[in-house]
C-alpha cells in the first residue's frame, strides 16, 4: 500500500502540489482575518522562522553530501519547506494588502506579490541557490516588517515606513551574520551579487511606497456609500437613509445613482478598519468628471481622525451641497494620498425612489 501510494504521488506530483498550494491559499484567506490578530501574526512568523531554518539547513557544508538517512530526511524536508513557508508568507501578504486598498490603485505592488505567490511552484529548482533564496526571504522580511511595524506603534506615514526598511535591512544583516556562522564561504562568494539585489528590492519598495503604489497597510475599508441622510444618535449609532443598491450590485449597500431634488446635500459615509491604538487621520476626497477634458476634477477634501479598535470599522461622514449632476466619486485617502477605497456615483436631478433607513 506505501508503495502505491508513493507511486501515485510521483506520477502526480504536480497536479497534488498545485492543489495544496490551491488548499493553502484557501485556508490562509479563511484563517488570516485580522493584521493585528496574535494568531495571524504567529503564522506569518512562523513561516518566516521555518524558511530561515530551511535555508540554513539546505546551506550547511556538505548538506547534500550527508550520508547518514536522518541527515538526507533533514535535507528533503528542508527543500519542501523553503517553498511552503514561502507560498504560506505570500498568500498571507496577498490577502492583507489586497484587502488595504483599491486593486487598481496598488496594481503593481500586488501583481508583484501575485507572480511571487503564484511562482512559488515553479521556482522550486531555483531554491537550491543560496541567492535566489536570500533574495525571496528579503522580500517577504520587508513585507512583513512594513505591515507589523505600524500595528506596533500604533501610527503610519513616511517615516513609520522610512523605519519599517531600517528594520529589515538590520534583520537581514543579523540572518547574513547567523548563516555566516555555518556557510561562511558561500556568503563570501555570493556577498556582491547578493548586495546589489537586495539595493534593487529596497529600491523598489521604497519607489512603490513614494508613488502611492503599496496600500495603505493595516488600514482596510470595511464600507463606503452615497446617502441622502447621516444622523448621529444619542446612543453614538448613525441613522442612515439611502437609495438601496440594485441586487445585482454585490457587496454594495448604496446605489450607484443618487436621484437629488432640489439642492439637496449628498452625504457620503465610510468605515475604515484600523489596528488597534492606532491613530491617524483620513480624508474623503469629492471629484466629478469633466466630459470635456475628460479626466476627474477634486472639488472638496474634508479630512478627520480615526482610531483603531473597532472590528466593523471607524465610522466617518462628510457632506456635499453645491453639487451638479454628472459622473462623481469619493475616495477615502490617508493623508499623503494613498487611496484606501473609493465610490463611484452618478448624480440624477429628479425625485428619489422610496428610502430604506437602517442604523449601524
């Protein structure tokens, strides 16, 4: 029976491998629920620690040449955990950031750690260079680091970021000085090459980051919408009146198109998920489109404070009264301009539908 099921697993190795990997990603996107959450930050460490380990063992001298069985095991073991530990850190990256964000807005960054998480299981004959694996591991360090450290202190921005890369770049300094401790040759020979990927990566995030290109990791949009009322009650709940989304419209409470009588104001609400301690300011940016120079025009920003904690998200509002019919959106921004969500609405001049009310 070992024998036929090992034969069966040889023949279908890859259909097996890219259906774990499939099974992983499914698992990591129903277990990974919150970025400040202990257990989701054990797993990510985890990974990171096992793909250290990983490295160390693949790089000991003479791994590949141990003749002992425990030894080989050991070594087998360590060339399917590297590539594990390393699908398990871009899926969970993956889904954290994609969650903080626009997809279009942070295309770039997220189709890089896409093409990593989805690349995992055809690099895996590359994992045996020392540096293609070092350069992997500073990837997935930078983007931890760059996700964990804000939770930790409790504040974003440029420098929290310009810190996050201080960070990493001392952590991989002290894993180059623990691996030197058993592989102190092929550091030495891999030293220059290493050196100018790692400045390349560094480069690249830091480019991102500077072009509003990364998400505006831990912040997430929990809910965004367009509405003909925004009450705050005694009790601190908001009492919302709105235009109900059509059915088809899927995960979207408020309709696309606001049917405005007279000069009615338009009111649009966010919730904005943070960590918790964590405070910060946000802003709703009012734009319409010009069909003339066909491009979007910013006309109000109004900007207020969050803070962190609430599961369902901060709730915030900000009003419109001069407002024309036509093509308009509301972005919800960090204050140096990373867009964290954004809605899209068409303002009609005619009498409204019948209002739905709830209070949240």
């Amino acid at each position: 029976m070992l024998k036929r099921a090992k034969s069966f697993i040889e023949r279908n190795e890859r259909r097996l491998s890219i259906l774990a990997f499939s099974l992983g990603f499914l698992w990591d996107s129903l277990t990974l629920t919150s970025v400040d959450g202990l257990f989701d930050n054990i797993v990510l460490l985890s990974y990171i620690v096992v793909a250290f380990a990983s490295i160390m063992l693949l790089n000991a001298p003479g791994a590949r040449n141990f003749q002992s069985s425990l030894a080989r095991r050991g070594v087998n073991l360590a060339e399917f955990l590297l590539p594990f530990s390393f699908g398990g850190l871009f899926s969970g990256f993956l889904i954290f950031y994609s969650r903080s964000g626009p997809l279009l807005s942070s295309a770039p960054f997220l189709l890089f750690i896409l093409l990593l998480f989805l690349g995992n299981e055809f690099f895996r004959r590359h994992y045996e260079r020392f540096i293609f694996q070092m350069s992997v591991f500073f990837v997935a360090l930078f983007s931890y680091v760059a996700l964990i450290i804000p939770v930790l202190l409790g504040r974003m921005g440029d420098m929290i970021f310009l810190l996050s890369g201080v960070v990493t770049l001392f952590l991989f300094w002290c894993a180059l000085k623990i691996l030197s401790l058993i592989s102190r040759e092929e550091i030495r020979k891999s030293k220059f090459s290493l050196l100018a990927i790692v400045i390349s990566i560094f480069v690249t995030f830091n480019f991102l980051y500077w072009s509003n290109m990364i998400p505006p990791i831990p912040l997430s949009l929990k809910e965004i919408g367009i509405y003909h009322n925004v009450e705050r009650t005694r009790s601190g709940e908001y009492r919302l009146t709105f235009e109900k989304a059509p059915w088809y419209a899927f995960g979207q409470k408020t309709s696309a198109v606001f049917h405005r009588q007279g000069s009615m104001p338009i009111y649009a609400f966010s919730s904005v998920f943070a960590p918790t301690r964590l405070l910060t300011e946000v802003a709703h940016r009012w734009a319409y489109f010009d069909d003339q120079k066909d491009r979007w025009i910013d006309s109000t920003v109004v900007g207020f404070p969050i803070s962190g904690g609430r599961e369902n998200g901060f709730r915030g509002y900000s009003k419109k009264e001069t407002i024309s019919p036509g093509k308009w959106r509301v972005d919800v921004e960090t204050l140096r301009g990373q867009t964290i969500g954004r809605f899209v609405f068409e303002v009609i001049g005619v009498s409204p539908p019948p209002l739905k009310e709830e209070t949240r």
